[in-house]
C-alpha cells in the first residue's frame, strides 16, 4: 500500500502580528500577507511546495493541512516552508506536524495531526526579528528596515492588500482609486469607526461528522470560503451610494481578514449595523446554496441545513488602539456566541445557534475586557443592568431583533419630540446609577408630559426592564442612545 504523509502548519499570533500598529496602511498590509501565507492561488507561499499527485485539504484562515505523496516533497516543506514564512512577515509563528497515512484512515490522521500541532505551539521559536544594536527600525513596528522605497527606508511589505479588497469589494477598474490606507478618509460627520468580527456557527459539528473525509471536507472548506466571501461582497453591494462612496467618494470600509468562516473590517460607525445585518443574511443564504447538500447528506441541521453566524462590533475613536478595539470586537462575538448557545436556543433550531450581534460603545480610555466592563459601566445598581443584547436576525424569543432596534432608533429622529424623548431617556439612566425608586419617579414624570402615542410607546421600551436572569433586569435604553449618537452625532 503507497505511503501518503498528511503535512499540517498553523500560523500563530495572527491577530498580534496584524494590529502591531494603529496605521490602517499596515493593518491592511499585515493582513495581505497573512493571506497569501494561506491561500491557494498563485502567488500562494505554499504553491511552491506542492507535488503531483498530492492534494490540499484546506488552505483558509492561518491552517494548511496537504497530503504528500513522496516524503522527499513532504520533508522540503518541513525543513524550507517556516523560513519562507518569517522572512516574508516577521513576527509570525508557524507551528508544523506530519503524519503518516495509510489508505483511507484519515480521520485517525488528521485527529492525531490537530493533536501533535497543539504540542507545538508550546515549543518556542527562533526570533528572526533581532536585528544588529546600530540598525535602522522601522518607526511604526520597531521592526530592523529591510529595504528602500521612495527615498526612504521601509520595513516588510506586501502589494497583495488589493487582491483583499477584490474579494469585498469585486473588481471594478476604479477600486484601487476608491480605496485608501488612511483611517481619516473614513470619517465623515464624526470620529466613530467600527471593528467588526464575524464568526460562523456549527463548524465543530460540521467538522466532526465531515472529517474523515478528506475529499468531502475538502470540498466543505472551499465552499464555506466561497460562501464568505460571497456574502461580503453582497453585503458591501447592498448598502445605499452614501454609505459605500461615503468622503471624497472613498469606499469607507477595509477587510482585515476575510476567509474560512471569519470576517474581520474596519468601517465607519454608522455603517457597520446595516453592513452587519446584511452579511449575517447573505451567510445564511450562501451557505444553503453552497453547502445544503453536503449538510443534508449527513443529517447536519435539519431539513433546511445552512449555516450561521455570530459578530461583535465595537464602536470605538479613529484614534484609538486598533488591538484594543478588534479584542473587544472578538469578546463582544464570544459573548454573542454564548447567548445563541443556550439550550432552549439550539433545541429550537436544530442544534444550529441563531444569527446575532453584540456591540459596545467605547466611552473612555480604559482598556479591559467586556466582563469588566459590564461590572463597571453597564451595571448601574444591584438586580439591573444597561447590557440588552445580544440582537437577533431572526425573531427570537425574549430578545430584540437588529431591524427592531434600528427602528427604533430612527424614531428618535422623525419629530421634533424626539429630542425630548432622548433627554428624558438620559435622565432615568442617570437617575439608575443613584435609586430605582428615584428612575420609577422619573419616568413616571416623563409619562407625564404626553407625549404622542408613537413616541410614548418608544420611550416605554427603551426604559422597560426584562428578565434576563433569575435575579437580573436589563433594559436597551444605554444601547439606544449610544447607537444614536454614533449615527447622528455631527462633530466636524
């Protein structure tokens, strides 16, 4: 029986590596290179290794998993391929395992892969970043300069950022003109920007039935890439002129990462809701189209198998920290994710967790994780708390839709009470931070004042407190506001 050697590589601190900076020219750049580390096409880093008669699994989001069919191929990728990929973007770690194959064991194998590239992740690595006391570094990353562009001296780059946008944004002749590296350009009526992070729902079930399958899991791979992109794409193409020409007829929008089922942007503030809203949409279409069948020949999610997803979105200051805000974005996405997971959630849905969305609104400098944060700002007293999310695609029971919300939110807008429905609003949060009995007092006050039915009824659900827990009430009033000054506000 022929020997087949089942290769696998993980790149590691991707997410470290990609927002090193808070220039938006190298965030982009960063993540150019992690692409093409990966990807199959042409100028693939990878390509250069592959051998006739061998074939790649999957080659999506930072993991490479191909089999050789010579162990000489298979021993050049070991020995060349890690060297290759630090040169290319110092900073990045690749960890690497082989396993032998034998016939059609390849659940065994590729089990026995995942495991031995765990282990490796733990072995440290070479630093190839050091460079000589007296080197020029670059004044952004503090990486030593490589070469000179421009009569100056520049630190690793990668001209593959447009193929990135191409798969967002299509490939139109006036895309390299409507792009731009600069955060600024995205701005416009204030200095709200959004990190968005998506995440797909089902992989793991999805993994554990397909993955002794080498050819259907494969075909899973490319397909679910597809599907992404494809639903970027649509989401992108259905938002208004406005929000996708937006200042200087610049696209307001990025892809940082882009692949596998994880979607990574950087947008202006108010168009990240209705980008967001119509990429889970687009995901759960694309995925039936592209991968129902393959679902429902393995009894994955009931009779209309597709696939769903999860985001987080945090609103932050063009001016700050670029890491800060993607690793609140990425715990807004897990606290999201825990929600669509409840019991009686996956029950209802075939065991698939519903689309949602969780967002924040950065008000201050101080950086900790969303738990804190939750205890510090969004728990105003004992039993109560300003934390209303996640909002739902899908009508879902005892939560918000996002259509709802954003509904809601314009209302604010359409009278001239509007105003003092907002301000009304902002005196019984404030009035929760000191006495319930006080907000009731407040509220009741505000009632008071009459106004029109519409606005009464809105005011009555901002401020109206569910039961989220068996000891605690949440209201969307906090969320409410802050959305409405992200896409109203006029600073400039």
């Amino acid at each position: 029986m022929k020997q087949y050697y089942l290769y696998g590589a993980s790149v590691q601190g991707i997410q470290s590596y990609i927002f090193r900076t808070n220039e938006l020219r190298n965030i982009v750049e960063a993540s150019a290179k992690i692409e093409r580390i990966c990807t199959a096409d042409d100028d693939g880093l990878f390509r250069c290794f592959e051998e006739n008669g061998g074939q790649s699994v999957i080659r999506a989001a930072g993991n490479i998993k191909y089999i050789f069919a010579t162990r000489e191929a298979c021993e050049k990728a070991v020995l060349e391929f890690p060297k290759k990929v630090m040169q290319y973007a110092p900073g990045i770690t690749l960890s690497q395992a082989v396993v032998e194959l034998e016939g059609n064991d390849f659940e065994r194998a590729s089990d026995e892969l995942e495991y031995k590239l765990r282990m490796q992740r733990n072995k440290p690595t070479m630093n190839v970043q050091l460079g000589l006391l007296g080197m020029n570094r670059d004044r952004k990353t503090g990486l030593p300069m490589v070469h000179e562009k421009d009569n100056g001296l520049q630190g690793p780059e990668s001209d593959a950022t447009e193929r990135l946008c191409r798969k967002m944004f299509g490939n139109t002749a006036l895309l390299q003109a409507r792009t731009s590296k600069n955060i600024n350009d995205f701005v416009q009526q204030n200095d709200w920007i959004a990190i968005v992070h998506a995440d797909g729902n089902g992989l793991g079930q999805v993994v554990q039935k397909l993955g002794g399958d080498k050819d259907t899991f494969s075909l899973f791979s490319k397909k679910l890439d597809e599907a992404t992109c494809t639903a970027a794409k649509r989401a992108f193409e259905s938002l208004t002129d406005e929000q996708k020409c937006g200042r200087k007829g610049i696209i307001p929008m990025r892809p940082i990462v882009l692949g596998g089922d994880d979607l990574t942007i950087v947008c202006r503030g108010d168009v990240a809701l209705p980008f967001v809203k119509a990429y889970l949409c687009y995901f759960e279409e694309e995925t039936k189209r592209l991968l129902g069948d393959i679902m429902s020949m393995h009894h994955l999610f009931g009779k209309d198998p597709h696939l769903t997803a999860c985001a987080g979105v945090a609103f932050i200051k063009s001016s700050y920290p670029f890491h800060y805000g993607y690793g609140l974005a990425e715990n807004l996405c897990s606290q999201a994710k825990a929600d669509a997971k409840r019991k009686e959630r996956l029950q209802a849905h075939d065991g698939l967790a519903p689309s949602c969305l969780m967002f924040y609104k950065v008000q201050d400098s101080f950086v900790e994780d969303f738990r804190s944060i939750e205890l510090r700002e969004l728990t105003p007293c004992r039993g109560h708390s300003f934390k209303y999310g996640p909002y739902y695609l899908h009508e879902e029971q005892g939560r918000c839709t996002l259509d709802r919300f954003v509904g809601m939110c314009r209302r604010l807008d359409e009278s001239k009470e509007g105003n003092a429905v907002k301000s009304a609003i902002r005196k019984w949060l404030t009035a929760m931070h000191s006495n319930v009995e006080v907000a009731s007092q407040v509220k009741k006050r505000a009632l008071a004042m009459r106004p029109s039915d519409d606005l009464k009824a809105l005011y009555e659900s901002a401020t109206c407190e569910e039961l989220r827990t068996e000891t605690v009430k949440a209201c969307m009033a906090y969320d409410l506001l802050a959305y409405h000054a992200i896409v109203s506000q006029k600073t400039k």
